[in-house]
C-alpha cells in the first residue's frame, strides 16, 4: 500500500498546480484536449490576510494579483484553477489537469504531470532547507560557580 502524498487530494494538486512554474507545466501539458471556456481566464486581487504567531487577531496583509478560470472538458468534466500573477495560459492549463482528474484519464495524469511537479517541488524545499541549516546557530548556556 502506498502512502498518501499531497497530490492525492484535490486541494493537494490545485495548490501544487497554481504554485509550478508556468513554464515547467506548460511543457508537461503541452497538448490540451478540446475545451469550452465557462469563465474564461481572468485577472483580479484578492486580499491577503495574515496572524501574529500564526493565531492572533487576523490582519490585512495586503492585496495579490491572481487568475482565474473555469472550463469544462469536451467529455463533460469541469476544472477550476486559480494561479497568482497575471498569466492566463497557466490558469487555463491548470483547469484542464485538474478536469482531467475528475475523468477517467487521471491515473495517468497523476503520473505524467502531478508526480513530476511534486517531486520537483520536494527537491527544492529540502534544498532550501540543507541551506537555511548551515546558518543555523546553536545557543548554550555555560554554568558558572556562582550559579551553583
């Protein structure tokens, strides 16, 4: 039995799908299967919202640039994708995978596009994780005689 991995749950792949990189997507998905646009993809913000600690009072943070979009698939299966930034292709790229999914194709979609992404993806967190451990910095405290 295989364990799960983020990419087994739809929130798991809509989230590695909006992070990849337009351009690594746009190579694993090159040929995409009749569509017809239910919203097409469009661009807005969104408000992004912060804690202290992870849970304080909530703040605005700020305001992101993200894309939208909603297509459904020729054999009947609807995706949705929002990506950050202003890069329609990507959105429209990742509704399709993720209407894939819900079709009889997704095992192999699975194998070809999200299994790639998602050990890509591992790579460079535990890259950036090997980096920050050589800055990290050991503190101890030496007992002095007084404090005996």
């Amino acid at each position: 039995m295989t364990t799960p991995t983020a990419i087994d749950s739809r929130p798991g792949w809509m989230g590695l799908l909006a992070r990849s990189a337009p351009a690594r997507l746009a190579k694993l998905c090159a040929d995409l299967p009749p569509h017809d646009m239910l919203r097409p993809p469009e661009t807005g913000s969104v408000m992004v919202r912060g804690r202290l600690g992870g849970t304080g009072q909530p703040f605005n943070l700020g305001e992101m640039t993200v894309t939208r979009c909603v297509l459904r698939l020729n054999t009947g299966e609807v995706g949705h994708a929002h990506v950050q930034g202003r890069d329609k292709a990507h959105a429209t790229r990742a509704a399709v995978i993720d209407a894939l999914m819900a079709g009889p194709d997704a095992e192999r979609v699975r194998q070809e596009v999200l299994q790639p992404l998602h050990a890509e993806e591992t790579a460079m967190r535990s890259a950036r994780a090997a980096r920050a451990a050589g800055t990290k910095v050991e503190f101890f405290t030496l007992v002095r005689g007084e404090d005996q």
